[in-house]
C-alpha cells in the first residue's frame, strides 16, 4: 500500500505517526545529552546507571502487558509521556536528578511499550498494516539522524535550554496521542483469547528480535578490531540506517499479507548469510554487506510484527507483546554478558560468524517447524488453514 496514502486517508494513524516521530527524535536527543551529562561526572557512574536501565527495559514490559489489556490505553500514554515530558526537564537540575530522572524514565518507557502495540493496532485496518510498519520503521532510521543532528544544538543551548526543548517535543508527543479517536475498526480476530495458544509465535518472535538486538554488539567490536578507528562505528550506524530505509521502503511495495510468512523467512536467511559473508571481509566492501544487513533486518522486523498486528486479538496484544519484549531483551543480554567473558580471548570473526551460523541454524528450524507444525498457529502455512476455534472456546 502507498506509504503517503495510508497518512493522507487514516488520521488516526498520522496522530500515531507524528507522535512516534517526536518520541523518537526526543529519545535520541536526551539520550546523548544524559550521555555526556554522566560521563562528565563520572565513567563508572555512566555504565552502572546504564545497566540498570537495561535491566528495567527488560524486565518491566511483561507485568505491564497485563495492565495494558486491562485499562484505556489512550489514557494511559498520555499521562506517561507527561510525566516523561516532565521528568526529562528535570534531568537539568544537577546531576542527582538526572540520573533518578533518567531511571524513572526508562522504567516508564519500557511500561509503555505494550500499551502503544495495543494502540496502534487498534486503529489500523488489515490492508494497512504492512504499510503503516513499514512508515513507523522509516520514521525509526530517519528521524535516528534528524535526533543526532539537533543534538548538535546541546552546546550552544546549554543543559537546561536544551532538555526543555527536548520536554516540549515529549509533551507534543502526548498531544498528539490524546487527539487519535479510538474506534471499532481494528481487525476482528476468529483465533482463541488464550495466551498458550499463541506459545510459538511469541518464542520464535522473541528469538528473532533477540538476535537483531544482539547483532550490533558484535558486529562493532569486529568492524573496530579490523579498522581501528572511531569513524568505523559511525560508519557501521550510517550503512545500517540506510539499509533499513531501504528494506522499509522495498517492505511497504512487495510484502503482502498473504506472504508475510514468506518474509520473515527471507529476512531471517537474508541477516544470517549477509552476517557469515561479513566474517569473512576484512577490506572496505565490508560496508555494503552491512547495508544489506539493514535490508533484511527491515524485512523480518516489519514482517514480524505485521503478523503479530494481524493475528493477535487486540485483547490480548498487551500481554502477547509484553512478553515477547521481556523473552527477546533477557536472550539478547544473556549472550552479551556471555560474550563480554569471551571477548579478550576469541578474536570477534569467530563470534560473528557463529552468530551467522546460529541464526541460520534457526532459520531452517523455523521452515522445518511450520511444514510439520499441526497445532497452534503454524508459524509457515497460511492463516487461512489455521484451524478456527469456536466462539464457546474464545469466551
């Protein structure tokens, strides 16, 4: 479906839209500057503070899916991204309550998370799905640069001006989440309400975001190891930005809902073999392999989670992706803890290209699994062939 079609002729999703864009750009701007706010006071300060973070982001997504199915969604963003707005003005206070401020925040954002799948999914119509995912994953890669550039701004300024224009755009945020109607038009489900019965598409889900989360931290430490340089990770960022606003927009043209399965598979095969090849690179064109890891990110990222948009009841989409989140975060940090024991003695070509291998070795399970699969949903057969549970079961 045309990506300006779906802004022009469904407002509640350019609501959706236009507020996602200035969480992200918002994000990204307190990010660097709370970067540079605690590395200036302390390195140890920065990387424990930042640990707990991720330990909050991580664990905090799965009890709030429930909360999610449970409560007015819409509300409930938009006294978060208040709050949010708040305390990311009074990060500029001292560094005492930027780093209380900085927690707090993290926490609520990763709270969020079930509640916005909820939302979304709740205004868009099936036809929409794969082009709506699509433009929130463009608007990820893009408005990631448009954020690093207004950070620019920080030391001209200063701390307070700065964080209160990065408030402003988290206020705009919520403005906009509070002006999307919420109405009956999201995709009627025919499937079971029971958790359990969607027990393989959140594990395989999860693996597969895991995987996509963990993929940077290697691939860093090989590129820097090859290279040297600081311009090496920069590089790396800008070639995958690129790859993904490719495969976004190439997603939003040739994927259909009828083939999203499909997809997911070519992404998956796609990231493993684009990561074996760049093991064994060691020149410049090590770029374009990684651009091509962006591509096929994008296209099992958007697959993904159109499927789960078109095939998990709204009443259970909290839950569902709330744990999802939790399973795919506390994979993807498990292995990086691991790694970091490992890193000084196995030279990163090693470790990538196992990570290449593993993903591949997951990949043909996952096809192996959907033509032999004869419960639940079949992760690789056609929705149509589910088989329907009975409205008495659905209750």
């Amino acid at each position: 479906m045309n990506l300006i079609k779906i802004l022009r002729e469904n407002k509640q999703f350019r609501y959706y839209w236009l507020s996602t864009s200035f969480m992200h750009i918002s994000g990204l701007m307190y990010n660097i500057a709370i970067a540079y706010l605690l590395l200036s006071s302390s390195l140890p300060l920065y990387v424990e503070i930042i640990g707990i973070s991720m330990i909050l982001s991580s664990i905090m997504p799965f009890p709030s899916g429930f909360l999610a199915d449970k409560v007015d969604r819409k509300k409930f963003l938009i006294l978060t991204r208040i709050s949010q707005a708040i305390l990311i003005f009074v990060s500029s206070f001292s560094i005492y309550t930027a780093v209380i401020s900085f927690l707090l925040l993290t926490t609520i954002v990763s709270i969020s998370s079930p509640f916005s799948a909820g939302l979304i999914q709740s205004i868009l119509r099936k036809n929409e799905v794969i082009g709506a995912t699509s433009i929130n994953s463009l608007t990820i890669s893009l408005f990631a640069l448009t954020g690093g550039i207004l950070s620019l701004l920080f030391p001209i300024l200063g701390k307070i001006a700065f964080l209160f224009l990065v408030s402003i755009l988290r206020f705009s945020s919520a403005f906009l989440i509070s002006r999307i109607n919420i109405s009956n038009i999201h995709i009627p489900h025919k499937y079971s309400l029971k958790i359990n019965f969607y027990k393989m598409p959140i594990l395989f889900s999860a693996i597969s975001f895991a995987f996509v989360g963990l993929i940077p931290i290697i691939l860093n430490s090989y590129v820097f190891n090859i290279f040297k340089t600081e311009e090496s990770i920069a590089l790396i960022s800008t070639f995958t930005t690129v790859g993904n606003s490719i495969g976004a927009f190439v997603s939003s043209q040739v994927i259909k809902n009828e083939r999203i399965l499909t997809w997911i598979i070519v992404g998956i095969l796609g990231l493993s073999f684009s990561i074996i090849a760049i093991s064994f690179i060691d020149t410049i064109f090590i770029y374009i392999l990684i651009l091509f890891r962006g591509l096929f990110t994008s296209f099992q990222n958007i697959s993904w989670r159109s499927w789960l948009r078109i095939n998990i009841p709204n009443e259970i989409m909290g839950r569902i992706w709330g744990t999802i989140s939790t399973i795919s975060s506390i994979l993807s940090g498990i292995i990086s803890v691991s790694y970091s024991f490992i890193a000084e003695s196995i030279e990163p070509k090693y470790v990538l290209l196992s990570l290449g291998f593993l993903i591949l070795i997951f990949s043909i399970y996952m096809i192996g699994l959907g033509r032999n699969s004869k419960q639940n949903i079949g992760l690789f057969r056609s929705i149509s062939s589910t088989p329907e549970k009975s409205k008495t079961e659905q209750k």
